[in-house]
C-alpha cells in the first residue's frame, strides 16, 4: 500500500497558509497526503484562514482528515512532516523593526539589518518550542522551517537542537531562479542547474546552465545590467512598488561584482544609504502587506466563509509553496533532487568557517541533504560574509546568555549601521518595543 502523508501546518493562520494548502492538493498524486492539521498560537487568525481551507479540502479532497487546533499535544502527534512558517510578534512587531532603525537613519527591513536581529531575538525560543514538541510527539518527523529570519533562526536551531530533524529553506532564490529561466526563455527554474554560494538572504549565483550543460550566466548578466532583475516586460507580472524597486536595484548590486548574479537581499548591505533615502519611515513595507496580502488573503477567506463559494476561489499556488513540497518529496522518496539548503557549512566553502550556517546547493535524499562542495571564493564576498556571520552568531549569543554587550556588537556589526552609538540608540528603543518577547538583557 503507498504510504500517504501527515502534514502540520505551524503558523496555521499566515497569509501563505492556503497557497501552501491548494499546492498539497494539486500535488496529492506524486505526494499522497491523509491528513492534514494547523497549528498556531492565535486562535482567531487562525480560525479564519481554517474556516476557508476546511470548505476547499471539503469540496475537493473530502477524503483528507482536517483539524486545527492551538493545542501542541494535539497538533504535533502523528505527523511526518512540520511546515513551519510563524512570526512571532507578527505585523505589529514587524512594523516595529522596520520604523525603529529608519527613525536613526538605517535600514528598516525584514530580516536584515537591526529589525532583522529584533525579530531574530523574538523567534528564537518559539522555534525551539516547536522543535521539541515535534520531538516529543512525533519524534520521526521532519521540520521544513521557513520562519524569518531564516539565517539568525538556523544558526540557532544549529547551537541549541544540533541533532534535530530541522531544514532551514528561503523562496528568494527559487524565485528568482524563475526570472531567470524567463530571461533565457526557458519555461521554469527547474530547466536551470545553478551554483549558488553564501548566507540566507546574502549570496551570489557563481554558474548558470541548462539541462544540456550550456553556460546561460552572460545572457543573463547582459539583461541584469540593463534592467537588473525586472522582468516585467517578459512576463507582465505586476509585483507591490516595494518589490519592483529592489528587482531594478539588483543592476546596481551586481555592478558591485560582475563575476556573480547577486540575491535581492544585498542591496541592504552595499547600498543601505539609497535605501534608507527611498523609505518612508511611517510608510514600510508591513504597511503594504497588511494593505496588500494580508488584507487579499483574509478578505478571501471571509468571503468564503460567507458564501461557501469554493468554485471561484482565488487562492492560486505559487513557487514559494512548490518548494516546499518538492522538499517534503524529496525526503520522501529519495529523489535527489538538488536544492539551495540553509546548512552547515562544514568544508563546503573551503575557505569560510567550518560551523557557519550557509546558503549552498544540497542533493536531498531519504536520509536528509549532503551538501556540494563549493571550493575557494573570492575576498570580497567571503569578507562580506564572515562581517555577516557574526553578526548572527553574536544574536545568538546574546540570546542564549542574555547579553546586552553582545546584542550591541552585534547591531554595530551590521554593515547597516554607521557606528556604535546609534547602534545603541536602536538598541536601547528596541529593548522596549521587545519586552514582552527578548529575554532580558544585562
Ligand atoms: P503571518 O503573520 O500572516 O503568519 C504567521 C502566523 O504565525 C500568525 O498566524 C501567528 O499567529 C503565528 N505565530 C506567531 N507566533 C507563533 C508561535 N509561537 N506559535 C505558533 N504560531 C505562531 O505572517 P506571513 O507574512 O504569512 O509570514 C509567515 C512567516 O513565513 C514569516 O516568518 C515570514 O518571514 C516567513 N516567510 C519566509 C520565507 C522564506 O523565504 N524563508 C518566505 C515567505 C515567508
Ligand atoms: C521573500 C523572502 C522571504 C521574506 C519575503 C518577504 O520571499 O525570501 O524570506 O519573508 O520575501 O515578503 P513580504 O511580502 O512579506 O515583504
Ligand atoms: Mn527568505
């Protein structure tokens, strides 16, 4: 009898819930699935997001058992896979992270720079949490954890859970990948075979090739220097103004070192003075998800509920859920398929600390991921590099001793922030905002 699969969603109510859960529909031929269970920590949100999905399964997969729930016990016993993507603190702290920084000049994101660290401060423990409640309940199960900030979470996971059953994963590669298979006029990221070295969220691509083994990089570059990686004009796609901006940005990025094709992500690093300049400090991009996504997604799942109208749903899957299915297959019928993995790096880059956790290509299998061996890279990247690896590790640090020394080194650290002393500025008014989530510091 072919296996079928039981599948936790963690951080049942976010925005990417349903992509993820019409995705495991589609696929239920090559990934048979008997059950599927939500998670979260906030039982209204993720009500509504469950109300929705349980009307999709009930028309089109009436056979899958769907429960949700916010009990632990419940969620995490007989499960294979975890699926976790929470934030912690969600938009509300998030938008925190984004206008502390920008009120002293610096870079507001996400995940990098000192909203990235503020957030890494937050999710750390309820990461752990999960992992040992997957351990407990469902102690063969795999994690696939996207949670952000996915860099400062692995090395965690790495330091305090090493022997856990945790896969760091980020959709920004993949989908940049599929600009590029568009640029060369292939028809998906999956006719590439890419060389890809660095951190989550800070890496390059070093080679680029078909299927037949052609070199595709120089066509590739020449579009990125002149239209970076804005690929309107190929495919129509309309992405938020926020994100159509660091698409462009990627020219002057790459301009920084023609050899590679750069990640998104490192116009914060190399050009945090431009970005600052065209933020709105009371205008960030949480204001566009909570205006855009957020509000898409929850007035869809409203409207479902109301109506109970499944046929014209407007949940589509995307690349972002295609991942992770593909790595939930690969782990589970041994496809050896190649993928970019948060790991450590243990002599895969030769020439970068041995217990650094890298961003690099991995053949997954039933036994987990081996990662390929990259070799020696250049001065400038692998400087830029080892500044950011400690900056992640110096979170860590600061959270598992609670040390406000090493959270300031690490704030000043980032190549985001001009000095110390508006490190400490940011920190100290970050301590506030975080109260109720940070350990406390002395
Ligand atoms: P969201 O706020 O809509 O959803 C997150 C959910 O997590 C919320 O429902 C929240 O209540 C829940 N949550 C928070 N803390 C929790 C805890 N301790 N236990 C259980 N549930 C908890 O956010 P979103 O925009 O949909 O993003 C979700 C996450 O996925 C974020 O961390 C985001 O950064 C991440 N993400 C990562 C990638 C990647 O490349 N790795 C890509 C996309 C999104
Ligand atoms: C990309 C990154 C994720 C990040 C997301 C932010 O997908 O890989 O790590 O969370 O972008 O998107 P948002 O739309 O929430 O700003
Ligand atoms: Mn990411």
């Amino acid at each position: 009898m072919i296996k079928k699969f039981s599948i936790l969603i963690a951080g049942g109510g976010s925005t990417y819930t349903p992509e993820i859960l019409i995705l495991l529909l589609e696929s239920k031929k090559s990934f048979p699935i008997r059950k599927i269970k939500f998670y979260d920590n906030d039982e209204k949100r993720q009500e509504i997001i469950a109300r929705a999905c349980a009307l999709i399964l009930k028309e089109k997969a009436p056979e899958i058992d769907f429960t949700y729930t916010t009990d632990p016990r419940k969620a995490f016993s007989d499960v294979d896979f975890v699926m976790a993507h929470i934030r912690v603190g969600k938009y509300e702290m998030r938008d925190k992270d984004e206008k502390i920084p920008l009120k002293y000049g610096v870079v507001g994101q996400e995940t990098c720079g000192p909203g990235g660290i503020a957030y890494g401060m937050r999710s750390i423990g309820p990461i752990i949490e999960l992992i040992d409640y997957m351990e407990k309940y469902s102690p063969n199960a795999w994690m696939l954890n996207y949670s952000n900030p996915a860099s400062i979470v692995a090395e965690a996971v790495n330091r305090l859970r090493p022997n856990s059953k945790v896969i760091n994963i980020c959709d920004m590669p993949v989908g940049i990948e599929e600009k590029m298979a568009k640029i060369v006029g292939l028809n998906s990221r999956k006719d590439l075979t890419v060389r890809y070295f660095g951190l989550n969220h800070f890496g390059w691509w070093s080679d680029i090739r078909d299927k037949d083994g052609n070199d595709l990089m120089p066509k590739i570059k020449e579009y990125i220097k002149e239209y970076g990686l804005d690929t309107y004009k190929l495919d129509g796609k309309k992405e938020d103004e926020s994100w159509e901006n660091t698409y462009r940005k990627v020219k002057d990025v790459f301009d920084t070192d023609p050899n590679f094709i750069p990640n998104t992500y490192l116009k914060y690093y190399l050009y945090p003075d431009y970005v600052v300049h065209h933020s709105n400090p009371k205008y960030t991009r949480t204001d566009e998800v909570i205006e855009g996504r957020e509000k898409r997604v929850f007035d869809e799942a409203i409207r479902l509920i109301k109506t109970g109208d499944v046929a014209h749903c407007k949940f589509k899957a995307g690349n972002h859920a295609s991942f992770i299915i593909d790595l939930a297959r690969a782990l589970s019928y041994n496809t050896h398929e190649r993928m970019l993995l948060i790991v450590p790096n243990h002599g895969a880059i030769e020439n970068f600390s041995y217990d650094a956790m890298v961003e690099i290509p991995c053949i997954v299998g039933k036994t987990g991921y081996e990662p390929l061996s990259i070799g020696k890279i250049p001065i400038f990247e692998k400087g830029l590099m080892e500044q950011q690896v400690a900056v992640e590790k110096l979170v860590v640090d600061a959270w598992i001793e609670g040390s406000y020394q090493k959270l300031w080194q690490a704030i000043m650290m980032s190549k985001t922030v001009p000095s110390a002393s508006v490190a400490k500025d940011i920190l100290n008014e970050l301590i506030e905002a975080n109260k109720e989530y940070w350990p406390e510091l002395k």
